[in-house]
C-alpha cells in the first residue's frame, strides 16, 4: 500500500480517494471472446427502456445495427489507446467507493485496439424490390402455388433495414399485405383496375373528392376484389376525414389531382417507348378526370422529355430499375441525358440520401454544375460515363 501511494504522488494524484487497484494480466486470456462496441447516448437510451438493437446481414455483407426505427453502418475503426477489459473494475460510482481505501488486485481479462464505430446510414433496400417483384400480384387465378414467404419476419431476415424503414419502404412501393405476406401488384393489373374506378366514377357522377368505397367495391365485384378496389384508391388518394379529423362514415376516398395526373401520364407512357410530346399532350389531358389540369410537375420522376428533337419526344422514366450504388446511379442518368435541370433530377436521387444528407453533398460528389444559354443552372458528370 506504502509503494502504492509513493507512485500515485509521483503521478501527481494527491488527493486520492477510494480503493487503490492494482492490474495484472489474468491466465485465462479472452480477447477472441469480446468486440467493443462504441454507442452514443442516442442508441444507449434505446437499450435502457427495453427496446432492441439488432445486427442485420448476411454473411457476404457488410453488417449494418438496426433500432426499430433507424440504420447504422458498423464497421471496426482503431483505437487511440489500447482498450482493457477489466470485469470487477471500481468506479467513482461503486458503492461505498471512497470509504473503501484497501489494495485490491483486479484482472485484465482482455485488450483491444480497435472498436466497432457505428454511423447513421440508408436501409438497404434493393433486396426488397427483388422480393416484391419475385411474387407480383396478378390477380387470384394467377397465384402460383410456389411463391416464396414474404411476412414482415421474414423480409427482416434478409433486408438490412429497420422494421419502420421497412414498413416506410413498402408503403413508397406500394405493397399490399395479402395472406399474411406482402405484395405489390403488377403494374399493368393495377393500372387497369384503377382505370375500371375511374371509370365507375365517371359512369355514377361521383365527384373526386367522395368515392363511396363499399358502393364502388359492388359495382366492381366481378372484376376486383375487394381489397384490391381499396387499395388503388389508397395509393391514388386518401381516405376522407370531417371537419374534426374524423373518419367519414361510410368509408370514402378522395383521389388527389397529382397521383390521377401521374398515373395517366405513365399508364399512357409505360408501353409507348419514345412518344411525340405534343400527341401525348393531347392524349394525357384528354384521359384525365373533368376539372383536373395536368402539370410538368406531374412528370417528375416518372418521365424525360427532349423538346429539341424533331419532332420533340417524351419517354417513360422511372426509379424503379435504378441502382442503390450512387455512383452507378449517377452513371445511369448521365446516360439517359447529359444535362439536367435540378428540379428533374432530384427526384431520381431522394431515395439515396442518408439520414440528414442533402442532394448538394450527392450533386458535388457526382455531378459538374454549369449554366444553359437561357441562364439556368444544369447538372452533368463530371467523370467519363462507363
């Protein structure tokens, strides 16, 4: 204890309190049987009221820690100072820690220099589209009887992504829960059973801001199910509330000028390859609802026009087969057309940003910005397109 406090004066700890603990290296050695992991208050907080941490991946990935609601990216990142591992360790905290002045021995069980560093990252999600596309929804009398389990467990298993980003993710996609697995109709079954409402809603003179849902099911009972008719109006609208936030009863939906304008403008689009603009002009505002005025912002994201060609043409686009790999999505749109205005681009890059990550971060790393002879900003590569 003497030799104790003569090296703590020397080390300048004059005023010592508590136990002096002596460290030695114990026999049974442990280091292969720990990893550090390096948390912030943030996710500590997740773990104190009982909420889980989960490592997703598989054993070719890069492992990623999912709360119930947020990604992070874990990766082994070197320490400063070797790390020990001491188990019976006191602390300023311990009970009765500065009353207790004993020499006490401790162990170091284990020593690292490097510690798992966790970052806020983007759900992996293109395993998911995969997966939805694998067992597409064509209607009852088209199920195969081999379609693979797509259950929320069973998604979680092989998409590294948190369950809220999860369910986030199928609602932008829109799925649809059937049998206890999640689906996403096939495009053109879908269009055409929101073409056959639209067209219910047009014979009964509903307005677009009332669609009775139960009456709207009857009239189309032979053709859709049920929880299809539902579900085209829920991703083509939203379901009515009162005055008070309330739910109307009986259920209606309100299909909104934006999704019908989008969806016809695709649904015309979709198997035309390049079309003549000025035709599919004429085409698009005459399929869409009386009282609804169709805008370019109406083809952002699902399609690219070229107004200097002879005659000017207009094509599907959409985000649906890009890659999640920035570079190679950049790659991909600087080859479909070299300059872009912002406004066009963006909605092709949302879907790659990271938790608190602005377009300008993605637009500086991949992208050159110049001005057009009319004065407006314009982005292409800045790199040569492979």
């Amino acid at each position: 204890m003497e030799r104790a406090d003569k090296l703590a004066t020397a080390g300048g700890l004059h005023k010592r309190k508590g136990q002096v603990q002596t460290l030695t290296y114990a026999n049974d050695w442990t280091n292969g049987e720990y990893k550090l992991l390096e948390l912030p208050t943030k996710l500590v907080e997740v773990l104190k009221v009982g909420d889980r941490l989960t490592v997703r991946g598989d054993d070719d990935d890069e492992a990623v820690l999912c709360t119930n609601k947020e990604t992070y990216s874990l990766k082994f990142a070197d320490t400063s100072n070797a790390l020990l591992l001491v188990p019976d360790l006191s602390t300023n905290k311990s009970p009765d820690f500065g009353e207790d002045t004993s020499l006490v021995k401790r162990e170091v069980v284990a020593s690292f220099d490097t510690a798992f560093e966790i970052k806020p990252v983007r759900a992996k999600l293109e395993r998911l589209k995969h997966a939805l596309d694998a067992c597409a929804y064509r209607g009852r009398d088209k199920d195969g009887d081999d379609l693979p389990s797509t259950t929320t467990s069973d998604l979680l298993d092989v998409i590294q992504a948190s369950e809220g980003e999860l369910m986030t993710a199928l609602k932008k996609l829109g799925a649809i829960k059937i049998d206890g697995n999640w689906r996403c109709l096939d495009l053109s079954y879908q269009e055409k059973a929101f073409a056959q409402v639209l067209a219910v809603v047009e014979e009964k003179c509903w307005t677009c801001d009332l669609i009775p849902l139960s009456e709207c099911c009857d009239v189309l009972d032979e053709l859709y199910p049920r929880f299809i008719i539902e579900h085209c109006l829920q991703v083509y609208g939203t379901q009515v509330n009162d005055s008070d936030g309330n739910l109307v009863a009986p259920t209606s939906y309100c299909i909104t000028e934006d999704r019908v304008c989008s969806f016809y403008a695709e649904y015309i689009l979709r198997p035309a390859g390049k079309f003549n603009y000025h035709e599919f002009l004429e085409a698009w505002k005459q399929s869409v609802p009386e009282g609804m005025e169709c805008k370019d912002s109406h083809l952002l994201g699902i399609a690219l026009k070229d107004e200097k060609s002879h005659p000017p043409v207009i094509w599907h686009f959409t985000d649906r087969e890009l890659s999640e790999d920035p570079a190679e999505r950049f790659n991909t749109l600087f080859k479909e057309q070299a300059k872009w205005k912002r406004p066009e681009l963006e909605p092709y890059l949302s879907s790659l940003l990271t938790p608190g990550q602005a377009v300008n971060s993605l637009l500086l790393k991949f992208a050159r910005c110049s001005t057009n002879a009319s004065g407006e900003k314009v982005y292409s590569t800045k790199r040569p397109l492979r």
